[in-house]
C-alpha cells in the first residue's frame, strides 16, 4: 500500500467525513498522468485510493474516465461513484 495508516490522501479524508455526515453517495476524481495512451497499463495509484476508499465504508458504483494532451503528455482523471447502504 503507497499510504500509512496515518498518511492518507485527502479523498479518504473526504470520503470519511462524508460517511460521518450520513451521506449515501460519494463522488471522487482520482488523477493520473498517463505513460503511452495507446497501450494498455496498469494504473496502481487509481487501484489503491479505490481501495482505501471502500475500506471507510463505500464501495465503488460507477466510474467515468476523461483523457486530457498537452504537448507533452496525457492525464487521466476517473470520476468514480461510490455508495454505502448504512
């Protein structure tokens, strides 16, 4: 796992607080850049914040992705969905 326990991104801060809050849907852009658009890859850092995510209650629902160039490189976001039921 790229996070300690007490070192988490803000989105599982976030999606913590928003659980605490008694929301019932969460909604987070993970960003990534983009090595080779054209060749299918792995994105660790997306896999392990959904991860982490779902361990403060939520699981994943949906996810939309979006692809971004500049002149010298691609960025990716992944807007996911999450829910809880409780």
């Amino acid at each position: 796992m790229l996070f300690g326990k007490d070192d988490h991104p803000p989105l599982v801060q976030d999606a913590r607080r928003a659980r605490e809050r008694g929301h019932r849907i969460y909604v987070a852009r993970i960003a990534t850049e983009l090595k080779n658009p054209d060749q299918s890859q792995t994105v660790w850092n997306v896999a392990e914040e959904i991860e982490i995510i779902e361990q403060e209650g939520w699981r994943l629902d949906r996810m939309v992705e979006s692809v971004v160039s500049t002149t010298f490189h691609y960025q990716q976001a992944i807007t996911c969905v999450f829910r809880r039921e409780n």
